[in-house]
C-alpha cells in the first residue's frame, strides 16, 4: 500500500487515550448541564423550571419567558458554545502546529486583523452610501470583522511561503509585525470616533456575547463549523509533528498540507469567533494546555476536547458576565483574563527552561 497516499497512523508515547476518552464523556456531561444552567441563569424573573412546565402542559409561555428563553438566551448559549470551541481548538491546533504550549490564535493575525476590521466598521461605516448601510445592517461589523482576518492571514501566507514551504519562524515573526502594524493603524481610526463609538469599541474590545441572534448565529456559525470539522483531520499529522518536521515527512506525512490546512482552520473559526464576540482572550492557551497536562499531547484527543471543554469555559464566563453586576453586564474579556493572566504567567514559569533562546 502506497505509504504516501495511506500515512500510518503516529502514536507518542505515554499513550493515554482511555482517560481522554472517559475525559471526553465527563465533558459532554458537564456541557449538557452547563447549558441547562445558562438557559435558566439571568437577572431576570424568568424560570426555565416554569416555561418547560407551561410546555408540558400544553399551556402558551408567557410573551416575556418566550422573548428572553428563545430570542436572548438560546442564541447567546448556542454562540457562547460556538465561540468557546472555536477559539479552544483554534488554540489547540496551533500549540501543536508550533510545538509551543504558548501559541495562540493571535499568534497568525487573525485576532488583530479582525479587530481592525471590526473598528473601521464601527467608525467609518456611517460614511457609507445610506443604501448600503441600510443593507449591510447590524452585520456589517462581523463581516468587516471577519474580512479583516482572512486578509491578515493571507498577508501571512505571502510573507512566510516560499517555494511552497511556509516558514513557522517567519509567520511568528511576521504575525508580531503585522499585529503592530494593524494596532497602529486601529489607533489612528479611533482618533475619528465619537464619544457613542468609544463605548462601542470599548465594549467589543473586551468581548461580548450581548449581541447574539439568530441571524449572527446564522452567518457566523457555518463559518466556525467549518474550522471546527476540519480540525480532527489533522490530528495524526500534528501528532507526527510532535517528532519534528523530517520525522513526520519520514512518516509520509505531507507536512506543508499540514501547516496550510491547521491555519486555514484557525483563520475560519477565530476569525468568525472574533467577528461575532469581540476580542475574548486566553480561552486559546488555558483549555489546550490544561487538557494536555490531564490528558497527554494526543490530538485525537486533544482537538475534541479542547472544543467542549472551551464552550463550558465560556459559558461559565458568560454566567458571570451577567449575573456578578446585574443588572449590568461585565464583559467577558474582563473575566477571561482574570483567569487566563495569572494561569499564562505560571505556563510562562514552569517553561522557562524550555522557552529561552
């Protein structure tokens, strides 16, 4: 059998793939329940124990428990989940596309392109032809959000490929070098906007999931499926990657169809995840690393769970965003990096040794 077309299947060692899996059903569990809670968790009077019984019996649900079950809470529990496993297998994949445990999806631009993208619209949309405006409506900032990644990485792609070999040293290099680049070009738009903008930009700066509907739920998460399918195919090539770039080639892993494949998934689902929720960081570094530690480096199952366990995280964090200061609203980012800081630094110590150049 042709050893290219069929590679042979890499496993490392320490193979602890019966409590990943046992992993994987306890967080399919605790998703399950996590999502019961965020449906029936708010500031407001509405019982999720009540509206379930009013089905049941056959009785109509009350207009305020049907608008805040159904038009606000559903959707935002089903982008938190969206969101989450994007940005925690988006991660995933590229601590193991860089074989660095401190790799993130802002790492390839996307979340600073987005970001860019996101404050144009949101400063120089009113200067667009009413017509347009009037068509574009509220997803003009997630597709300019989203626009603004996908050109970022393929900026990428130009600078680190070279012969149809994509340098991961050029890409971390270039990816800082455009992420400034994009930040100084954000501060210069920022210098336009109003004080109603400022509070805009702040709010989505931060990270939100208050803007979820069904028609952003239906733009957005095809988008992020897309990048979320695509990841498990992956895993026996970053698995062979663990071993160095020759020994996956040796393996008859097509280790550039690898590169390219993982950023393209990162770029499809963090740049819709950004362009829907703004900048919510540290879920990319936590969820992999502390899956790894528990579970082993194994991408079969590191990518899987990596997804569920970054939509529990999330919605966690969505719970405590609107429910710690109701009835306002702490944006998410706030309590992502409360967690996500103090837990990077102690990755940053316990790799010292391995991180010095």
């Amino acid at each position: 059998m042709d050893a290219v077309s069929h590679p042979p299947t890499v496993r490392i060692s320490g193979d602890r793939s019966h409590r990943a899996r046992l992993t994987g059903w306890i967080l399919v569990a605790v998703l399950l329940v996590t999502t019961v809670l965020s449906l029936g968790w708010g500031a407001s009077g509405t019982s999720l124990t009540r509206a379930v019984s009013d089905l049941l019996a056959g009785r109509e649900l009350a207009l305020q428990d049907r608008v805040v079950l159904f038009d606000i809470r559903l959707p935002r529990m089903l982008m938190g989940i969206c969101v989450g496993a994007s940005l925690a297998v988006s991660g995933a994949l590229m601590q193991g596309l860089f074989r660095n445990p401190l790799a993130d999806p802002g790492i390839v631009g996307v979340s600073s392109g987005a970001s860019l993208g996101a404050i144009m619209a949101i400063v120089l949309g009113g200067a667009l032809p009413a017509s347009i405006g009037a068509w574009l409506g509220w997803s003009l900032v997630p597709l300019a959000a989203f626009a603004g990644s996908w050109l970022t990485t393929m900026a990428l792609y130009r600078i680190a490929t070279r012969q149809g070999r994509t340098s991961v040293a050029t890409m971390l290099l270039a990816g800082i070098a455009l992420g400034a680049i994009m930040s100084a070009i954000a501060g210069l738009v920022i210098l336009r906007a109003n004080d109603s903008q400022l509070r805009d930009l702040t709010f989505w700066g931060l990270g939100s999931l208050a803007g979820a509907n069904w028609p952003k739920l239906a733009v957005a998460v095809p988008v992020m499926a897309a990048g979320l399918l695509a990841a498990p195919l992956l895993a026996r090539g970053l698995n062979a990657l663990t071993l160095g770039e020759a020994a996956a080639g040796h393996v008859g892993i097509r280790v550039q169809r690898i590169k390219n494949r993982a950023i393209l998934s990162v770029a499809a689902a963090t740049g819709a995840a950004v362009a829907v929720s703004g900048g919510i960081g540290f879920v990319g570094i936590v969820v992999p690393h502390l899956l790894r530690l528990a579970n082993g480096p194994d991408h079969r199952w590191l990518l899987v769970n990596s997804g569920l366990l970054g939509a529990i995280m999330l919605l966690w964090a969505d719970m405590t965003s609107r429910t710690l200061i109701a009835p306002a609203e702490l944006p998410i980012g706030i309590v992502t990096a409360m967690i996500g800081g103090p837990f990077f630094l102690w990755i940053l110590l316990r790799n010292r040794g391995v991180l010095d150049l």
